[in-house]
C-alpha cells in the first residue's frame, strides 16, 4: 500500500461489491475484495440494466466489454391473455438486456483492472463501526473504509443489529437462461417482434406471468411467475403442462426451462433504519433489497457503489463517518423511491395494463450517479 493511501476492506463479491472495488481503485484506495463462495461467479439468469448503472460502467471502463454481449430491444411490449396492451420503445432512455454472468465478469475484469484484489473462499462474519472485519477463519484486518456488499442476508449488517423492516410480498419468481429458438418461436407465431421483451401476463381464471427478454443473440432469459399459493405454479422443476397449456406460443422454450431444476424466489423488500455506521457503509440487497418489477436492483446498487466511492474519496479521513452520513441523505430518497415503486407494482399487478415505463417508474432508469449536477437536474 502506497504511503498515505487509504484502505477499504468489502465484503461480498456481487454487483454492488464488485462496482465498489472497481470505483474505489480507480480514486486511489488500496482494495480488498471478500466473497464467501468458492469461486467467483454469479446465481441466476438475465438482467436489465438501465442508463443509471450503464453510466457507472462507462466510468469503470467496462462498456466496450459490456456491450460485446448484451443487446437493447426494439421494444418492450406488455401483453394480457396474448393480447398487447403496450410496446413501449423507451425513446431516449439507455437500456440493455444481458446474462448475469456477463455483467459479473465485466464488473470483475473492471475491479482487477483498476488494482483491487478480490478473493473467492472468504467469508466475513462482522465489521465494527471503528473500522475493523473479521473473517470465518478467525483473521481481522483494519480498514479506513469497510463496505457491506453481502446481499439480502448481510453479515456485515447483521453484526451491527442495526434494525431493518422486511416486506414480503405473494408473489414469486423462477427464472431461466434457454436458448433463444427464435426460428421456432417465428413460426408458431409469426407476426410477433421475438427480439422484444415481451411480459405476458394471464390474470384470469389463474395468475400466471412469463417476462420474456432476449439477453443477446444466442441467449432468453426467461422468468415464471406466480403466487406462492399456487403450489403448481411455483413448482420446479416448473410444471410443464400447465405453463404450455397457457403459454402455447412459448412451447419450445418452456420445454428447455423444464430441464433444469430453477429456484423459485419470493419477492421481498428490506428497509433499513440506517446504511451506515462510522466507517461502515451497506449497500446493495445489503441495503435495500427491492422487488424486481422496475428491475433496479442491481441497478442501484452500483449507482449508490459508485456515489459511495466518490462521497468517501472526496471526505478527509477523520471526515469519513459524516461524508457518508450525508451521503445516505442525499442518495437515498432516489432508492427509497425505486423501493416503493417496484413493491406497490408488484403488489398491485399494475404493469400487466402496459405503458410501465412513464413518471415515477421511469426517475431511476433516467438517474445519472455520475453527473456532478445530479441533485439539481433530478430534485422532486
Ligand atoms: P448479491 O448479488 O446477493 O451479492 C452478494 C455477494 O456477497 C454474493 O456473491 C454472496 O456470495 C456474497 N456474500 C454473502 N455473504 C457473505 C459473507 N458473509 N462474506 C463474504 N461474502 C458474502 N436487478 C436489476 O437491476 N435488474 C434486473 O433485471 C433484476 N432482476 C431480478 C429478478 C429477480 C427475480 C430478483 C430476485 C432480483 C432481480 N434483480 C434485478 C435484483 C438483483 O439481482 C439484486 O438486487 C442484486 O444482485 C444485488 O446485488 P448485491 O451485490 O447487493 O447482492
Ligand atoms: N423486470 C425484470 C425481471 O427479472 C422481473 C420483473 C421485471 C428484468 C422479474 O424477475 O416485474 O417481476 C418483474
């Protein structure tokens, strides 16, 4: 470590750890990067990302990689009963569909390129507010700076009992990465855009809902949903009759899910009263996990990594506890909003009527963490 250089210590090697360490090296820390599993790697299919993480990736240098594979499509059309309520083609808002492992692998190459170290088999059981981590292994190490970066289930906010309100919701999600078979989907139904998102929905006689998002070429994402009441709609492997018998026009892509076993997750929000502790900042599902329906999580978890390394670079080191202080004053109401807006759509099912993405669903998408004027450009 370079004299005088200052040290932050994160725990959890996900998209809000991985855009923190990258964004810290690039202001100058020293990084260290902790991550429970074995190897590193991502869970789970496709993502959506929107122009305020893509700005973040454009200040990490990981665009040209990011774009490599990741497409934005025509449109993103709303369906009920197979009838289109909605396409909406987003004029003038970035956006980009992608696989979860691809942008994983470019927030990694980012954080290794910009010097930080980050390490697979590490798990962090807590952190204290002075500035100190302590690991499974029993080791602890000092940091200027200590970010919890460990998802829904944080050890680093556990540790601190600081007291948090959990939301859950009744509906829940199983999600996929097939192959697109778009030849095959052209000819069941050819008038159909298949490089569209298309959110099928199905209220009536049963709730049932297939987001379908083409992530690149080769590779849909595709994500099942349905009340955790229903027992066979929440079933994985997924119910293969079933979802064909109301989904016809998905046929050879619901028969691809069908193979691999899923995880069906329940939509939660979690609130904390505070993000942060001394020289303790969370972020992340750490923070503030929300339900998917704006598709913001991981999208605001890497615009408030990136305003994290810049409030906490820009603060002296015995400012650091009230530099992040008012960061959370300043940052947080946006989340804060994207929280409540993804929880009263995925708790009123108001989506299914199409044009989604207008006003206040569209104030997260738009927001630019990277631009100095941010908080006069988007004050409510
Ligand atoms: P995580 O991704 O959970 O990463 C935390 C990391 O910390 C993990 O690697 C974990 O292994 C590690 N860890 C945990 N405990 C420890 C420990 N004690 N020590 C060390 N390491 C530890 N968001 C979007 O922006 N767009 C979408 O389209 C989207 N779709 C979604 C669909 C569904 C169904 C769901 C449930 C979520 C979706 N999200 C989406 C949300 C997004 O997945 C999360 O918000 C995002 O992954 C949060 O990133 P994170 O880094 O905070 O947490
Ligand atoms: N958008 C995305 C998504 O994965 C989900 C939702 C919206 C990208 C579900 O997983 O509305 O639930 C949603």
């Amino acid at each position: 470590m370079a004299t005088g250089q200052r040290h932050a210590e994160i725990s959890g090697g996900g998209f809000a750890g991985l855009t923190a360490a990258a964004a810290l090296a690039r202001m100058g820390w020293s990084v260290r990067v902790h991550e429970r599993a074995a190897d590193l790697r991502t869970e789970g299919a496709g993502i959506v990302l929107w122009n305020n993480s893509l700005q973040v990736i454009d200040k990490l240098g990981g665009t040209h990689d990011l774009m490599s594979r990741s497409m934005t499509p025509p449109a993103y059309e709303t369906r009920m009963n197979n009838v289109i309520q909605s396409q909406e083609t987003l004029d003038g808002i970035r956006w980009r569909t992608l696989t979860r492992s691809h942008l994983h692998q470019t927030l990694l190459f980012a954080a290794r390129e910009a010097g930080a170290e980050v390490v697979a088999g590490s798990e962090v059981v807590s952190a204290t507010p002075e500035g100190r981590i302590t690991f499974a292994n029993g080791d602890s190490a000092e940091a200027d700076l200590i970010v919890g970066a460990d998802g829904v289930g944080s050890a680093v906010r556990d540790s601190l009992g600081v007291p948090l309100e959990r939301q859950r919701s009744g509906d829940g999600i199983t999600r996929f990465l097939v192959p697109r078979r778009k030849a095959e989907l052209q000819e069941l139904e050819p008038e159909t855009e298949w490089d569209n998102v298309i959110d099928f929905w199905n209220l009536e006689p049963r709730v049932l809902r297939v987001l379908y998002t083409p992530a690149n070429k080769d590779e849909l994402y595709i994500a099942l949903m349905s009340p955790a009441a229903d027992a066979d709609g929440s079933r994985v492997p997924i119910d293969l009759d079933l979802w064909t018998s109301v989904f016809p026009q998905l046929a050879p892509v619901l028969a691809d899910a069908a193979k691999t076993p899923g995880k069906y997750y329940g939509y939660q929000t979690t609130r904390l009263q505070s993000w942060t502790h001394g020289k303790i900042a969370l972020i992340g599902d750490a923070a503030h996990a929300m339900c998917p329906a704006l598709a913001q999580g991981a999208g605001t978890a890497m615009q408030n990594a990136w305003t994290l390394a810049e409030a906490a670079t820009a603060a002296g080191s015995g400012e650091l506890p009230a530099a992040l202080t008012e960061w959370e004053r300043l940052e947080r109401p946006y989340t804060d909003r994207a929280q409540d807006r993804s929880q009263w759509y995925a708790d009123t099912r108001e989506m299914s009527k199409g044009g989604q993405f207008v006003g206040e669903s569209v104030e997260t998408a738009c927001y630019n963490p990277t631009d100095p004027n941010r908080h006069e450009v988007h004050a409510l």
